[in-house]
C-alpha cells in the first residue's frame, strides 16, 4: 500500500473509533479500586454475595448486588421518581451462563422539597436469578464479573460506578447454603412485592387518579401508612398526597395525576406498600399492581406506547433520511460524490453501479454500528436517544478533526489519496470501492447532529421495540440517506442530466471546503457548551497539530523516501496527539450545563420538571424547547421562529412562560420525558395551556413540528 493511502487511512481512524468513544462515555466517571469480590466507593460499597456456596450444573441460583450505603446519602429503585438513575449492571458471564433482570425490593420515599424520589438507604439487596449451563465439570472454579453504575445522592448527587466478582465452586451434589449471603438474599426476597395477589382498577380524570385494589382482611384503624409507587415516572404525581381508604373487600388511593397523562390510558403498575400496626410491632407488605383501566382484563405488558405502525415507521425513516441530504454537513459529501460519477462519466455502467452500493453499504454499516450502540445502551438502562454520541465532548472533537481534514483535502491544501476516502479517479479498481463504502460511512456520521422532518417519530417508535424491529427502522433511515446518489448510480438516465465535465469541478469541489471549515467551527462551539473554555482551547490546540500534521505530510510527499517515511510518522504523531489533548481535556474540564450562560433572545429559564410542575400549579401557560446545542435542527428552529421579535411579542401578550431543555449533555430527566412522547431525540416542542380554575393536574400540551416557522408558534400561541 503507498504510503499516502496508509496515511489516508490513518486520518479516517477517529472516524472508526467516534462510535465506541461514544459509548464510553454513557458510562460513569468513578473508576473501580481494585479486582476483589467487595469494592470499595466513595459513597457506596457494593459487592455480589451468593445464596449457596456452590453452582449444580444446568441449574438456577440466586445471586444479590448489596449495596452499603453511607449515613445521609440514598441510591435509587426502577423508577427513581422526580429525579434520579436506577442502579444498572452489564454483566460479563462465562460462556453458557445466562443473568435475569434485576429484582427490586420495594423503595423507600425521599422528598425532595415540592418532588419525590424512590430509592433506598442504609443497606439494600438487588436480586438476580443465574442460570448455568449443564456441561460445567464439577470441582472447577466459575468467576461471575459484573460493571455496576449507580447515582447516589444527598445534598449534591455523584454518580459511581465499580466492578464486582464472585468465584463459586462448581458441586458435584447439591451445593450448600453460603450462610453469610443466604441471610441477605433472604431478608432482600422479603422485601419485593408479592405478585398476582390482589386484583386491581383504576379510574382517571383530568386531575385524579382513583386506584381501586381487591386487598381484602385489612383493618382501617391497624393501617399506619399505605403508598403507591409507580413503575412508570409521569403517571401521577408523585409528591402529592395520596388520599386512602379501606373498606371490607377493597382499599382505595386517591392520587393527582401526573403531568403525563396519556401514560394512564391503559393500564398502571406499581408496588403498593402498606404498613400495618400489629400488637409487637409495625409489619409492612408489599404487593406488585397491574391495574386496567375501570376493571377491564389485564393484556400483556405492551414494551412501550407505540404512536405508530412498523410498516408507518419505516416510510417516515425513509422520508427523513433523504431529508438529511440537505443538510450542511451531509451536502458536501454528497455533492464531491455526484462530481465523482461527473468525471467518470465513460466507466463501464457496471462499476458505477457498484459504486453506488459501497457507498450504500457504508451508510447502511454505520447507521447499524450507531442504531446498535443506542439499543444496547438504552437496554442496560441508559437515559440516551439519537444523537447520544454528540453528547460526548471527545465525540465532538474527534469529529471537528476529521472535518477539518476533508476540508483541507477539497481545499487543495493536502492530497490524501483519493482511494482511501472515495474522492478518488480509479473507479474501476477495487480500492475505489471500499473509498465509496467509507465516504457512505462518512455521511451517516455527518447526518448525526442532525434531526430531519418525520425522523423524531420514526427513532422515537424505534427504540420503544425489539432489537430487529429498531435496526429495520434505523436501516430504513440510513437508505434513505443512500439513495439519491444510489439511485444516480444505477439508472444511467439520470446521470444523463448531470452537467459535463470541465475545470468547474475543481472550483466547486474547494468551494464545497466551506460548509465543512464552518462546521469545524459551530463543533467548537458545541465543545465550549459542554466543557468550557479549558475544553475549547484543547480542542483549537487539537485543530493546529492536525493542520501541522497535514503540511508536514504534504511536503514530505514531493521529498526522498527516508523523509517521506519520516513526514509521515510525524503527520501520524500530530493525530495521535491532538487525540490525547482531546481526552485529556474531557476528563478534566468542568461540566457546563445551560444554566452556565446567560439566557438570549427570548428571555427563558432551564427546565426541570419540578419548575414545569410549579408553573401549572400557578396556572400559567409554559411553553417548552427540547433542545442541544449540537443539535443543527434545533438551532435553525431557534433563530427562525424563536427568537423572532414577533414570537417574543406573542409570548408576553399571553404571559407565556419558556422553558429550554438542554440535551446537550446527558440527561436522564429530559430522556424521560422524551420517552413518554414517544421520542428518542431532539428537537420537541411543547406548549402547556394554563390549568383552569380549581384544575389540580397539569394538562395535555400540545406538540409543534419538529421545523418550526413564525406562524406555526404565534398560531399555537393564540389558540391558548
């Protein structure tokens, strides 16, 4: 391979490594001490205890994650509540060996002021059934390793995470009680909800819940507390006081609902814990809830509100992902592949066409490296969507390099060889192919910071399914991407319309360096919203060694090849460097959140869903903007129609209230309520009316376009 093609490669390796970076960083910042069964924490310490001291080949035991708590501080159950992140572990088995899902013992309350938690303090057992598989050799040794991450919280909340190990013994016979973790796991299967105990019904209103359960034998004046703990966050509200009342063959729980409300239309679960005074003491219980709506049959547990048939889903990913090509990232791309099926307008049809099905193959690879990365997250139980990955500020810069090479490339400034990134004149030979599947991969990656029309409700019903139901959708997004240049590949009556050759190309291709230089810049930006100062002059330090790197390389092109070799070992330093800055700055620059800068435009304030609850209670309108600064929708939408001196009169003439959610970095509150509206990403729009007199449930918004104009917010405006 020649050398500028080796180079070539090397400067698309970031590209390689974006999605695995991006990853990472979904994981907690608290790295484990050491390797040993208990691992130590700031705040928590975990480790995994067995119920027995030994594994029966092809049988089931139970194994616990304890978690020793420090006075004053509280991890959090399934549904954290008001705010929070439930405790996740990845397992990391033997081969044959299958895990459960964790089994939670019922939570405790924590207020917080006007909201509510649900977790746990002092010390508590996570439960999870191990299977193992029936050819284990009795006498060996097994060792179960697991990555637990978990956020606990006091005054201020540090999120923490450790790895965990148990090695057990695998028996001949019967395998005998570990006493020391029987003792725990037992005390821990207490305290989860007994299920299919009592029947259960709800009715709903615009303002309560009524939960009606088939709890019979319990006593009005033994009862000293009963409380309802949702498995879904939304359904009520959870800080309001839960009014109750037991009758002979029924105990009933007034609750106000939640501001969610389309997440009580069919069916609530929960954990019902009630505490009973008894003559030694005070014995609580805990029942699992599955209550229909006004008594009709119970169905299966739906995954999620789907808006949306899959055969629906798919057309709208279809539709955004040619939307996408128009965006200004993607566009260069697109557009110096159209110049190359220009300047080859004499290939055999035959080529052109594989052509374009490695530049489709490479949309359609990266699309399913991303759309895997956000499944696999969101089932270990990551609050994340689309476009997680820009959350990452090494993400990002790692992305401003790479643009920033292939704007220099069209420039002129440096020639890293056609082959190596599809830009190249040999078509016909194979190498060409594999430049047109990383130009495709290229693409999809650009297409990430963006949110095109009928995409928010494409990935948003995707990532509600099973696996090979999400990947379609995401596949079907990325061929939308593919196929104006596919289609330009194989039907040779359209390349027909395209312009003939001449020295125009060349210009067009350096004018087309712009968007890309303009992007490097708004990826700055983004970089300073994320991490600051500190980060931004990391990332500008990054931005020269990579342009140092690319004059070294290119004068050493034209010099002997001891210097050659030598200027490309240098220009491969320079990448490697500007890599390390990158990391380096991520892991020591401060955390921004949109809090940080002062508000512009139209005057707003940062949302939580605690203010947007005080707002309601105050019977004000609010209007909401799901928003990230890497999100190139999301701007556009907010200078066109936001910042408008129209929309800011609309606002105040009806004392609207503006909330921003920024998803600029991680959120697990703002992903929740994405969730609930059936969206994986930004933007989203809400507008809240104002609650009527004596209403104590906040009401259903209504939800704009995901492209916004002036007219569309001043006529949702004025129809409050």
């Amino acid at each position: 391979m020649r050398p500028s093609h080796r180079f070539g490669l090397w400067l698309l390796a970031p590209a390689l490594l974006l999605g695995s970076l991006a990853a990472a960083s979904v994981a907690a910042e608290t790295k484990p001490s050491s390797s040993s069964r208990q691992a130590q924490t700031p705040k928590v310490r975990v480790e995994l205890i067995a119920e027995q001291d030994g594994i029966e080949p092809g049988g089931s035991f139970w194994v616990g994650l304890r978690q020793r708590i420090a006075p004053g501080w509280h991890t959090y159950w399934s549904n954290p509540g008001d705010s929070g992140e439930p405790t996740t572990i990845d397992w990391t088995l033997p081969t044959g060996f299958k895990a459960g899902d964790l089994v939670w013992p019922h939570p405790e309350r924590i207020p917080l002021g006007p909201a509510m938690s649900f977790g746990y303090s002092g010390e508590t057992v996570l439960l999870t059934e191990i299977t193992a598989p029936a050819g284990l050799e009795p006498g060996t040794r097994v060792t179960l390793r697991g990555r637990v991450a978990w956020l606990v919280c006091a005054k201020i909340c540090i999120p923490e995470e450790a790895e965990v190990r148990l090695t057990l013994a695998v028996a001949a016979d019967k395998p005998g009680i570990d006493a020391r973790g029987a003792s725990a796991i037992e005390q821990a299967r207490r305290a989860v909800p007994a299920t299919g105990l009592w029947p259960a019904s709800f009715t709903a209103t615009a303002e309560t819940v009524v939960l009606t359960v088939g709890a019979t034998g319990l006593a009005a004046d033994r009862i000293a507390d009963a409380w309802f703990y949702p498995s879904q966050w939304g359904v009520i509200d959870l800080a309001a006081p839960q009014e109750v009342s037991v009758g002979e063959y029924a105990m009933t729980l007034r609750m106000a609902r939640g501001s969610l409300t389309a997440a009580a239309e069919a069916r609530i679960d929960g954990v019902l814990v009630i505490k009973e005074r008894l003559d030694q003491a005070d014995v609580s219980q805990a029942v699992a809830i599955r209550a229909t709506r006004d008594g009709a049959p119970v169905a299966p547990a739906p995954r999620s509100p789907a808006p949306v048939s899959l055969l629906e889903a798919v057309a709208l990913a279809l539709v955004g992902g040619l939307v996408l090509n128009l965006m200004p990232c993607v566009l260069p791309v697109l557009c110096v592949k159209a110049l190359s099926l220009v300047s080859h307008a004499g290939a055999p049809a035959r080529t052109v066409r594989r052509q374009g099905l490695a530049y489709a193959a490479g949309v359609l690879a990266s699309f399913g490296i991303v759309a895997g990365a956000l499944i696999g997250l969101r089932a270990a139980g990551a609050q994340i969507g689309w476009g997680f990955q820009l959350q990452s500020p090494i993400f990002v810069a790692l992305l401003a390099y790479l643009f920033l090479t292939l704007g220099l490339s069209l420039s002129g400034v440096i020639t890293i060889g056609g082959r190596s990134v599809g830009l190249g004149h040999a078509m016909a030979s194979r190498p060409g192919y594999a430049g047109s599947f990383f130009t495709g991969a290229l693409a999809a990656v650009a297409a990430t910071p963006c949110t095109a029309p009928f995409m928010g409700v494409a990935v948003g019903f995707a990532v509600t399914q099973p696996a090979a139901t999400a990947l379609l959708v995401f596949e079907a997004l990325g061929l939308g991407l593919a196929l104006p240049y596919l289609l330009l590949a194989l039907v040779p009556a359209w390349r027909k319309l395209l312009p003939k050759p001449g020295p125009w190309m060349e210009r067009l291709k350096q004018l087309l360096a712009f968007p890309l230089y303009a992007t490097v810049a708004w990826l700055v930006w983004v970089t300073s919203q994320q991490v600051g100062p500190q980060g931004v002059a990391a990332v500008l330090a990054g931005l020269v060694l990579i342009a140092f790197g690319a004059w070294i390389y290119q004068t050493g092109r034209t010099a002997g090849r001891r210097w050659r070799r030598t200027a490309t070992a240098a220009a491969l330093l320079m990448v490697l460097a500007s890599i390390g800055i990158a990391v380096v700055s991520d892991a020591s620059s401060p955390q921004r959140t949109s809090s940080d800068s002062a508000p512009e435009g139209v005057a707003w304030e940062p949302f939580s869903v605690r203010r947007l609850a005080e707002l309601q209670s105050q019977g004000k309108p609010v209007f909401v903007n799901f928003t990230a600064a890497w999100c190139i929708t999301c701007l556009v939408n907010e200078r066109v129609a936001l910042r408008s001196p129209a929309v800011t009169e609309a606002f105040a003439r009806k004392g609207i209230v503006y909330l921003k959610a920024d998803w600029t970095k991680r959120d697990p509150e703002i992903a929740r309520v994405l969730a609930s509206f059936g969206r994986s990403g930004v933007p989203l729009y809400l507008v809240y009316p104002p609650a009527r007199p004596g209403q104590r449930a906040r009401s259903e918004p209504s939800v704009l376009p995901q492209i916004l104009s002036e007219g569309m917010v001043i006529e949702a405006v004025d129809k409050l």
